[in-house]
C-alpha cells in the first residue's frame, strides 16, 4: 500500500504580487497530486512566528526578516496556502520548489525562476514554502487550516461544544 502523504504549500507575497499564482499551480499540477484545501489570506505576525518556530532555532539570524516577509513587509500582507496529498508528496513538490537559496536553484524550479535575493535584507524572497516533512506538514495543515476548511479529513478529529462569535453574511 502506498504512503499518501499531505504537503503544505503557501505561495508568498512575492508569489502573489507578481501574479504567479497561476504558474506555480501549474507547475505543481504535474506532480498530478490532489489539492485538499486552499484559501487565501493576511498572514497574521503570530501566525508567522508560529510556523517558523523551528527556523528560530536553527537559523536564528534570518528568523526575524523571514517573517516581516512572509507577513508582507516588502510586498503583499497575502498569500495562498494550499494543501496537497498523494504518493510522495512532499518529495515531489520540493523537487519542483528548487533549493531554498534561489541563486542555488535549479533554473527551471519554481525558485529557480522566480526567486531573487532581497539586496537590501538579505532574506530569500524565494516564491513558495513546501513542508520538508510528514510529522511539519501534519503541524503546519493543522496551524493554517481547521478540519471544516479541508476537502478530507486528514488527521483525527474531536468535537466540542464552543460558543464563538462569527460573522455572516447580512
Ligand atoms: P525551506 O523554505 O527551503 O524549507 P528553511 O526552512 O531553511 O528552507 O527556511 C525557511 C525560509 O527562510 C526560506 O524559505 C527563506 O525564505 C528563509 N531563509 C532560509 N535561509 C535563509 C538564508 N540563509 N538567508 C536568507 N533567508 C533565508
């Protein structure tokens, strides 16, 4: 039985503001992996934080500006985050992203293409996050999206009474 694995991908403000949204889905497209979810929007700094914890750790010096980025500092507050699931997911879709250098990618990878090196900051603005793993891609679906958001149910799931304020349409 094959592995079906889940892959969170969130094109960047330099994703959307160039209007590459289009391209990049249809470069992942060839993977012929199934979309589950998308959904676009603000990227709150809590959020950011949030999802690059683990970077804080390993590469503390590029934390800070890896997240004014992503919340939109240097170009949109949005971006598009999509789930992806099929056999090797993860592998298939990194593989299409490039390396997380953009002058290291391959030409033809999605970072390879559209990345560039902020001159002022340093910072990667390299179009596109994958996860790198299973067990981040479980933490990262489960950070941006609520079960109800999904196309499938992909991780356990518990029901509780909330009483939450929401907004409707009038
Ligand atoms: P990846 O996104 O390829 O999984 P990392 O998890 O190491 O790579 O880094 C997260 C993000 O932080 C990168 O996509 C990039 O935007 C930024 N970044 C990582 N390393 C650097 C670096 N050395 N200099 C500038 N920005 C970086």
């Amino acid at each position: 039985m094959v592995e079906q694995q889940q892959c969170l991908v969130i094109i960047k403000p330099d994703g959307l503001i160039k209007s590459l949204t289009g391209n990049i889905i249809t470069a992942l497209s060839e993977t012929k992996l199934k979309i589950v979810g998308a959904k676009v929007l603000k990227v709150p700094r809590e959020l950011a934080e949030r999802h690059y914890a683990e970077l804080k750790e390993r590469k503390p010096h590029v934390f800070v500006g890896t997240v004014d980025y992503i919340t939109g500092k240097y170009h949109t507050d949005r971006v598009l985050v999509l789930v992806y699931q099929g056999e090797d997911a993860i592998e298939k879709i990194r593989r299409i992203c490039g390396s997380t250098n953009p002058e290291d990618a391959d030409p033809v990878s999605i970072r390879g293409r559209y990345g560039r090196i902020h001159s002022k900051t340093g910072v990667f603005e390299n179009v596109i996050h994958a996860s790198d793993s299973t067990e981040n891609a479980e933490k990262e679906i489960k950070l941006w999206f609520q079960p109800s958001e999904l196309a499938e149910i992909l991780y356990p799931t518990e029901k509780l009474k909330v009483e939450v304020e929401q907004t409707f349409w009038k």
